[in-house]
C-alpha cells in the first residue's frame, strides 16, 4: 500500500488535468479523437499494459536514469502536441540540468486526422539518423514550430527544413524516400495503443516502477505540480 499512498497526490493531480483537458478538448473539437485500434476507452488514469522505459535509441532530453520520466506519445500534425511540445521544452529546461526529469519522444500519428504525420514521423527518425541526439532535438522542435497543424505542413519542405538545421539534404530525401523508419514508427503507436492511448498527445509518467498516463496536452503548470509532487514523495 506504500506505493499506492505515495503516488495518489500526483494521480490526483493527473485525472484532475485530464478532466480539464477533456473538456477543453470536446469544446474546441466537437468530437473524440478516433479510437486508433478499436473498442472502448480505457479507464481514466490507468495504463493498460507498461510502456519500455528509456532505450539506448530513444529520443531523450534529459538523464534517462532520472527519478521522473515523462514517455510522450506524438502526432506533429496535432495542434495540442504543438501546445504540449512547448510545455515540453519548459519542463525539460528547469528539470533536465539536475537530471530529475527525463523526457522521452515516442510517435503516435493519428493518420485518421493527420495523413501527412506518419510521414513526418518517419522524417523526425531521419533526421535522428542523420544528426544524433541532438539534431533529432533540433529538427523536431523546427518541424512543431513551422507546422500550423492540422495536416497543414507541405511535405515538400520536410528536406527544406532539414538542411535549414543542418543536415544533409539529399541525405535526409533518400532516408525519407526508403520508408525505413516505418516500423520503428509502428512499434512505438503498438506500443501506445496497447497502453491505452486513444488520442493524442498521450504520454506515461514513469516513477518508482509505477506508471500513469497524462491524458491530452495538459498546461505547463499540471505537469509541473505532477512532477513537484512525485519528487516530494522521493525526498
């Protein structure tokens, strides 16, 4: 019952966000997100089957044996994974230099809405390939920031964009053109529809061997009382 009792302020805090973002999701959009894989919604604050915890080749801002991981699920195309990659980036800034927090970038297109995602999904592994760690950083936060959303990036500047940050250009065409990132693309949306996610941005927080999702691009200020309170408990 220890670890029940120690991370029931943080799920607390977690469900009281995803009904805020619910509603604000329903408001904004007048409709669910499509349900990927099927059937019915998982229930509120549950992962229905564990997530992997940081890999050697993972996307990671972050110490990726830190006390709090934050495994995020991503569609470039989503305009609240636009709004949440930015609170992101905040937490990963005020947490990452003491190695606390890792942020861990995983993909999740939903092709339904977004044709154009899993193709960019499959560009932000390219430029992975091509410029490590880092240049994988670069271009994704290059790519939420041209992006108005909404399937309204022009792929023909994904190449574009990639030499703008740096990387090879014809390199990064004939890396996207192959489609050899396709699988790794597909394993991570498996990954998270098994988990339960239905909707995006769907992330895990990973603590103390538990794991409980954040439901919808939650505020800069959720995430952060989340964190505080799981860091508090560890003290």
């Amino acid at each position: 019952m220890e670890t029940v009792q120690k991370l029931a302020v943080p799920i607390a805090i977690v469900l009281a966000g995803a009904l805020i973002a619910g509603a604000l999701y329903f408001v904004n959009q007048g409709k669910p997100a499509p349900t990927p894989a099927g059937g019915e919604q998982p229930p509120a604050g549950v992962v229905l089957e564990k997530v992997r915890g940081p890999q050697a080749d993972d996307h990671i801002r972050g110490n990726p044996n830190a006390e709090v991981v934050i495994v995020e699920y991503s569609d470039t195309e989503c305009p609240f994974c636009k709004n949440f990659h930015n609170t992101m980036k905040q937490i990963a800034s005020e947490y990452g230099a003491d190695g606390k927090v890792a942020w861990v970038y995983r993909h999740f297109p939903l092709t339904q809405l977004h044709p154009k995602a899993e193709n960019e999904a499959q560009a932000l592994e390219c430029a992975a390939e091509l410029g490590g760690n880092d240049g994988f950083w670069k271009y994704t936060d290059a790519l939420y920031e041209a992006t108005p959303s909404n399937n309204g990036f022009d792929a023909a500047q994904l190449p574009v964009l990639a030499e703008k940050n740096g990387l090879n250009k014809v390199a990064f065409e004939k890396c996207l053109a192959s489609g050899k990132h396709a699988d790794r693309v597909s394993t991570d949306m498996d990954e998270v529809i098994a988990a339960g996610g239905r909707g995006t941005p769907h992330s895990i927080v990973i603590f103390a061997g538990e794991q409980f999702p954040i439901e919808g691009g939650q505020p800069y200020e959720v995430v952060k009382g989340m964190i505080d309170a799981l860091l508090a408990k560890s003290e």
